[in-house]
C-alpha cells in the first residue's frame, strides 16, 4: 500500500498525465520523523532558525482558530507537500501564509521539477455526503481553481503571491523570482495565461473512516481527467482516515 512517503507515479490513458494514489490510515514513525525533521522547512522556509516545537504550536493554534472546513484544506495541503517533496519536487513557497492568520490568495503551492514549474492546488472533502468515497468533485475543483486563477477569472493576482513566497523560500533564484513578476505585471495588464501552457498538479483528498471504500482505482479516476487541458498534469489522490493524525503529531512536536 502506497504511503506518504512510499508511492509512486502511475500513468494514465493521456501520455502527459500521471497520478499518485495514497492511503493513510495512520502515521509510522518514519513519517513521524520526516514530518518532525522538515516542518520548519515545509513551513517558514530553509533558512528559518525557528525550532519545530514553536512552528508546531503556530500551527496547532491556526487550526484550532480555523472551521472545520479549512482544517481538512490545511491538512490536505500539508500532505501534498509531504508527498510531492519526495518525489524530487522543490518547494518554493512557505506553507504558512505570509499574514498571519490569513488564508492564501492565490495557488496552494508554487514546484520546480527538473527545471520546469509546476502549480499546485489542493482541495479535499471531508463528509460522506460531499464525496460519496469518489475523487471526482475535488478533482474538478482543484483543476477549475487552476484555470481560474491562470485566466484572469479571481481577483487577485496569483503571481505576485507567488513571487513574494519565492522571495522568502528560494531567495537566490533571482530567474523564478523575475519570471514571476513579470507574470505579475502581464496580469495586471490583462495579459492573462492559458492552462495549456502550464504544468499543473491536481491534489485530491477524500477523508473517510473506512477508506477501502474510497474509490482508487485509476480507470475511474483518470475518466475524471478527459476534458483537463494542461502541458503536463499530475493528480494526487490522498484517502485519508482522519485529520486528527496530523495534529496528534503537531501535539508531539510541540510538547517536544
């Protein structure tokens, strides 16, 4: 069974378009450990000097502030960034948002793979009654997020955002940081991009107490991707057992 830290890529009926299935019924240590070693990484950056006791408080205390609704996105966010991290994608953004107590305003994560970038957007569906144990609506969801931001159809500007979470993540590359402000500046000319041109990463997390009902089987799930218009695409299905996991672990780090 694939896990946070052990999956793989498995293709699919369209030759640019992978996917990753995970479960998660409950954590190991060694995801305990990963989690412990590079959360203040994943969080506030590679240069931060804050102690991962503190960063796990700091987040404890924004999901105790946060409705249910944004505790399961938060955490589905923080998977996703665990799991792409190994498969060789740089994170270049900080996953605490720059204001604090603030929810971000443009693409859940911004990843270089192999030189090229890659946008990622993260939705998830905690409720029986929201999923029916099936990834079609989050993946709907996280694409058509994708596609509006690209396009010009939410009000704020997804580039800058992105260029000022460079700025603190990946300070010395000066080339992402300049790409993304003139981006930035396009879009604010209503010079808008197109999805075609990008390579996107679908995050899709279904919470379940029972999650061998969760559909993961990849004939379904790619049947969802049909009509999706990307360079690349790379969909990560999460069917996770309880949100509470993660913060069981956060508990621990914070207590030290």
């Amino acid at each position: 069974m694939a896990n946070l830290l052990h999956n793989q890529q498995q293709g699919t009926n369209k030759a640019n378009a992978h996917i990753i299935i995970v479960d998660i019924e409950d954590f190991s240590d060694e995801e305990k450990q990963y989690i412990t070693k590079k959360l203040v990484e994943i969080c506030k950056g590679a240069s931060s000097s804050f102690p991962s006791s503190t960063v796990a408080k700091k987040l404890l205390e924004q999901f105790k502030k946060a409705t249910d609704k944004n505790k399961n996105g938060l955490s589905a966010e923080f998977l996703q960034a665990i799991i792409l991290r190994n498969q060789g994608f740089s994170q270049k953004y900080l996953f605490s948002n720059l204001e604090e107590n603030s929810a971000k305003k443009a693409f859940d994560g911004f990843y270089i793979f192999n030189g090229d970038s890659w946008i990622l957007e993260s939705k998830s569906a905690f409720t029986q009654t929201s999923h029916q144990n099936k990834h079609k609506t989050t993946i709907d969801r996280s694409y058509k997020g994708i596609a509006d931001m690209i396009s010009g159809n939410t009000p704020n500007d997804p580039w800058e955002n992105a260029a000022n979470h460079v700025q603190i993540a990946d300070n010395a590359n000066k080339s992402l940081l300049k790409k993304l402000e003139e981006l930035s500046i396009d879009y604010m000319n209503n010079k808008f991009q197109k999805i075609d041109d990008w390579r996107i990463i679908v995050g899709s997390t279904v919470v379940a107490d029972d999650i061998s009902l969760i559909e993961k089987d990849i004939e379904a799930i790619q049947k969802y991707i049909t009509n999706h218009q990307a360079k690349e695409e790379l969909i990560v299905v999460v069917n996770y057992k309880n949100i509470e996991l993660l913060f069981e672990v956060l508990e621990e780090i914070a207590n030290g």
